[in-house]
C-alpha cells in the first residue's frame, strides 16, 4: 500500500501496510480529525451541482465565446455557500473589444459588483484574453482593465474568485469520490492525503490535514447515493476573510489552479 497526496501525488517516507495488517481510518487519525472531516465531505457531495458550475465557469465562458459572436452571462446562486442565502450573482463576459456604453446589451456593472460583475474581475490577470473584460473609457478612447485586487471585489464575487482560486481541492476530491469505487475494487488499501485549504479552513497544518482510506471515501459516497438526505444538509463554508477579518490571499504562480 502506498499513500498518496491528494494534489502532489505519492509521499516518501510514510508508513505502509500489507493485507494483515490494513490501515483504518482511525489507525491514521484523531477522532478529533474524524469528527471534522467528514461532515465536510459530505458537504462537498451535497453541493457539487454548485461546485461545478462555479468552478468550470472560466472554461464554459472560453468555450461559449469561442462558438459564437454573442455576449456570455451565467447567474450563480449562491445559496450553497453558508452566510449566503438567496445571494445570487451574474457573471458577464462581453464581446472581444470591450465594453461600450452605447451598445444594446451594455449592463452598468458598476451600479452594483455584487448582482453583476464581469468575469475578468473573479479570475487573475492573464488567464483570459484581457481584451474581453477590458472597457472603453469613451472620453479618451483608450483601453481600460477592469481587473482590480481581490481586497476591492464584493463580498459575492470573493465566494466566486476563492472557490474558482481552490479548483483543484474540490474537482479532484469530487474525482475521488466518484472514481471511489473503482480504486477500491484495484487497489484496496490506497490512502490519500487531503489538506483542507486555509482559504476556507481554520486550523494549522496539521490540523487540517487528513489521511483517508479508499474504502472510508467508497463507503460516504455508497451512502450518499443511497439516500443523499443520510446526513443533515450542510452549506460550503465561505471564505475565511469574509467571516473574519483577515486580508483574502490573492493568486499566486504557485496557487494557479487553471
């Protein structure tokens, strides 16, 4: 058996286990741990519907642009995301060129970021061609980024811009849970370590980091098929500089997820 972490792939130097002597969940961690965890995960498969549309918005939005000449817009509820409730917002992309006050479909983003905002203002520079989120200033007809520091966006677009910031935490613990089955059938006692990111997890290090067991993932997801309703509905947290006041940790090279 072999232990592997969830985003860095296998671990030197940790402890493994043979047949007769097989790894729990218990045996790796504190009930302490256990206990935090799993109502977490459960969380992660209530919600995925959410996860998904928000986490693949980037890409949808290339996508549609790239079929057709036409605007992109997606309205995202964010009743998923605990403190959040009926908030919903509606993410623009406009059309190559940028923004014109006189074109029909023009929204006035900035009567109100936190109902309509523009895409490039929820991802980091660079990622998008900056011409689509850029606008016009009309009076001196030069080009304008409308990208601004994660600390000026509203409190609706930070959920966006940290949940699409953690991509690869949650579409690959999705990955885990739905590939769960199969990895147990091949590789029984494969152990996965999952470090729960501080953008939305108090605690140190250690403290949020947890070392899972294909049959612990196989056996939430089984009863999570089996009756979604198992364990109390549970929202995803919000990001942790919302609920607190602590500054939001801006992309970095290091923590580009796209």
């Amino acid at each position: 058996m072999s232990t592997t972490d969830l985003l860095n792939g296998p671990i030197e130097d940790l402890p493994s286990w043979n047949v007769k002597n097989n790894p729990t969940v218990t045996d790796l961690n504190s009930s302490v741990q256990i206990t935090n965890i799993t109502p977490l995960l459960y969380a992660i498969l209530q919600n995925q519907q959410y996860l998904e549309t928000i986490l693949s918005l980037k890409n949808k939005a290339r996508d549609y642009y790239n079929r057709s000449r036409r605007h992109f817009c997606r309205t995202v509820n964010l009743n998923a995301v605990s403190g959040f409730n009926q908030e919903r917002i509606t993410v623009f992309l406009p059309s190559a060129g940028g923004i014109l006050t006189n074109d029909p479909l023009y929204v006035n983003y900035a009567a109100d970021y936190a109902k309509n905002t523009l895409l490039m203002r929820v991802l980091p520079t660079g990622v998008l061609p900056t011409v689509w989120g850029d606008s016009i200033n009309r009076a001196t007809g030069l080009v304008e980024s409308i990208s601004v520091p994660v600390s000026l966006l509203t409190d609706n677009e930070k959920v966006i811009y940290m949940y699409i910031k953690n991509a690869d935490f949650f579409t690959r613990i999705l990955q885990l849970f739905k590939n769960s089955f199969q990895y147990y059938t091949d590789q029984k006692f494969q152990c996965y370590t999952i470090v729960l990111p501080s953008d939305f997890y108090d605690g140190t290090l250690q403290e949020r980091t947890f070392v899972t067991t294909t049959e612990y993932l196989r056996n939430i997801y089984r009863n999570f098929l089996a009756n979604p309703t198992f364990v109390p509905y549970q929202a995803l947290p919000a990001p942790i500089c919302i609920t607190n006041p602590v500054p939001c940790a801006p992309w970095t090279p290091e923590t580009e997820p796209i």
